[in-house]
C-alpha cells in the first residue's frame, strides 16, 4: 500500500457540538483519523496535528509553516501524498497559497467539512476517506495542491466557499470546472494543463510576511480609509470594488499618494463573475494600480503578501498578470 501523511489543522472537519453552535478544532489528529477505520484499507500513515485552529483565526504564517512541512513530506522518500485537513472559512486562502508556494512533486489534497464530526450528517469523515484516494492516486500530483469535498476534486487556484452553510459549500469560482471527481474507490481525473505561475513563489524565499488590508468599495466610502490602513503599517491594499472595479473618487487621491510612496494597490471586484482587466478604466491605469484579473480579492491579498516578501521591488504588474489570467468580460 501507499504511505500517506496526514497533516490536521483543526477547523469544523474536527469540530464537536450542536451542529449550530458546535466548537471548531477539539479532535486531535488521532482521534479523527480513528473516527474513519477504512482510511487503513487505502494506505500506511504518518499522522501529526500541525496545528489545531479555527480556520478563520489562521494567519498568513501558517501558510508558510504548512508549506514548510509539506515540502519535507514531499522530500521524503516513505511519503506517497499527502491529506491536510482544515477550516473552511479561509480554505479558498490557504489552498491557493500553498498553490503559489509549493512546485509540483506528490500529491497534496486539502479536505474540509461543513458539519462538526459528531452530527447526524457529518461530511467530514466522506470527505477524509475521498481525500485519501485522491492523495493515493499518482495522477493527482500533476495538478499540484488539490481540494476534495462532496466527491468533487477541485484546483487550489479555483476554489470558492459559496454558501455560508449548505454541505456542498466548496465548489469552483465562475469559469471553471472540476478538474475530477471521486466515484466510491475509482478516482476520475483530467490531465493537468501547464500553469505558468508554478514554482514562482517558492516559501523558502520569503522574508516577513507584509500586512496587507483589503478595502470594500461600497456606497459612501470613507475617503479617509486607505490613508488609515498606510499608517497603521498596510504596505499593500487590495480594493474589493464595485462593477467592473473602478476606483472611488473619494479615493482617488489618496491612493496615489500611497503608491508615490510605494505601497501596492490592486484592483479586484466584489461581484462573483467577470473580474478585473487590464483596461476597465485607464485613469485607474495611469497612477499605477493593478488589475486582479480573476483573482478574488482574497487571492489577490494571498498573491499581493507572498510577491512583496519575495521580492519587494519586483515585477508585480507581471505576476498578477500571470496570476489572474486574462478577465473574460
């Protein structure tokens, strides 16, 4: 059989309690592997609790910390694949960092779980077991890091929490499809298309991870918000605008005086469909800010942290450019 590393993060997946005021992250990583016996039947394990967390308390250094550790599982040569399991109010977050940060090599699948692990329709313990097929199926690391729940197989770049409570709340962002699915023991998967930001980010380069704030354009903005996130220590902003994603004439002027200064400003919609391109609004353009392309505006702020601790000074049009892809308005 296949050795596999099961690496557990906390989130509702290990969650006990009333399914509508459960506690997150009580399971250690024993007990919930115990929980699932057919998990035996797929593989050998390594087993260890990287952290235990409530997934909306994780900060952007635990992307860096679960990176680490994957890439040494991934090392090893006694490691088939590896399953993380985790939250799923900032999963879309980490599994596209851990996609920017890690090249490709074993599989690597996150799983999650919208039901605490003691409810009468619990979906953790399905999604663990598909989580591990996935895992043991050598096709899966060409994709590089992957999500699996309700049988769906998901690209890390593509995921989407889209419903604050239904089991099938992790699905694909508009315009784009599952790249498998899990079918009881067979696996169904695509081959996997080159991505030509792989191996961009590696987290072995990084320095100390930037504060970056994510403002949310709505009727009335405060013009004086960008201004107060600068002196707070923000070194970049992601705007989670209206539209097509023009800026507010409330703040216009402050933002460019933020980036003569050298903080970064990424421009990202708040709307579901269609994104950002690089000519939605050429004032936009002129004073220097950045299209998110399809990037939600929280990939753009897990893009925007990992490029400005890699390189502070780089070719961030370039990288967003690559990252976001073309906006298909």
């Amino acid at each position: 059989m296949p050795r596999l590393a099961l690496l557990a993060t906390g989130g509702t997946i290990a969650g006990t309690g009333d399914p509508q005021h459960y506690q997150a992250a009580v399971l250690d990583a024993d007990t919930l592997f115990a929980s699932v016996p057919a998990l035996r039947e797929i593989a050998d394990w390594h087993i260890e609790q990287i952290f235990q967390l409530d997934s909306r308390d994780l900060q952007p250094g635990h992307w860096l910390q679960l990176a680490e550790r994957i890439s040494a599982l991934q090392a090893d040569p006694g490691i088939d694949g590896i399953v993380i399991t985790h939250g799923t109010d900032t999963l879309e977050e980490t599994a596209f960092a851990l996609h920017l940060l890690l090249p490709l090599g074993k599989p690597v699948v996150l799983t999650a779980a919208m039901r605490p692990s003691d409810a009468p329709d619990a979906d953790g313990p399905g999604n663990l077991l598909q989580a591990a097929r996935v895992a043991a199926t050598p096709a899966a690391a060409a994709h590089g890091v992957v999500v699996v729940a309700s049988a769906h197989i998901i690209a890390g770049a593509d995921l989407i929490k889209a419903h604050t409570s239904r089991v099938d709340a992790l699905r694909c962002r508009a315009g784009s499809e599952p790249i498998g699915h899990v079918a009881t023991e067979h696996i169904n998967i695509r081959p996997a298309l080159a991505r030509s930001l792989r191996h961009a980010l590696p987290w072995s380069t990084l320095g100390i991870l930037p504060r970056v704030d994510i403002l949310y354009g709505c009727a009335g903005v405060s013009a004086d918000l960008p201004g107060l996130c600068a002196t707070a220590g923000a070194q970049g902003l992601v705007l989670a605008l209206s539209g097509h994603g023009s800026i507010p004439e409330a703040w216009r002027s402050g933002l460019q005086t933020l980036m003569e200064q050298g903080i970064a400003v990424v421009r990202a919609t708040r709307i579901t469909e269609g994104g950002v391109g690089n000519n939605c609004n050429e004032e936009d353009e002129i004073f220097g800010s950045l299209p998110a392309g399809i990037l939600s505006p929280q990939q753009a702020r897990v893009l925007l942290i990992l490029a400005l601790a890699a390189n502070p000074r780089g070719d961030l049009r370039s990288l967003f450019r690559l990252a976001g892809g073309a906006s298909p308005y």
